[in-house]
C-alpha cells in the first residue's frame, strides 16, 4: 500500500513512516500542507496519515 505521512514534526513523521515499512508498506514522507495537497493529486497514495495543524495550508483545508 502507498501510503503519504503529512506531518511537519518531522521525527514523528519519521517514526510513523518507519512503523508503516516494517509492516511493508511504502510510504512518502511530507511536511506541509501545499506539499502533501501537489502529491496527492500528482501521486494519489493508497492512505494519507495526516496531521491537522500544519504549516501553509492546514490539514482541514488539504482534506477538503
């Protein structure tokens, strides 16, 4: 499963993204908000781990 992390504390993002590997899953690692938005709609993953509060645009506003 392709699976996004959006998650700008970026040792969280690290830990979840290396959880989700162990487990097999490929994962991409993103920090804000207009980044993880580009990725979704150029790459469009399986799962996107989001976090609500980030920089730029918030997790709400990409969800939308």
């Amino acid at each position: 499963m392709r699976i996004h992390v959006v998650e700008d504390e970026r040792q969280l993002a690290r830990h979840i993204a290396q959880a989700l590997n162990r487990r097999g899953h490929t994962t991409t690692s993103l920090f804000d908000g207009a980044e993880a938005l580009k990725a979704a709609i150029e790459h469009p993953p399986d799962l996107i781990v989001l976090d609500l509060s980030l920089p730029g645009l918030d997790g709400l506003s990409v969800l939308a």
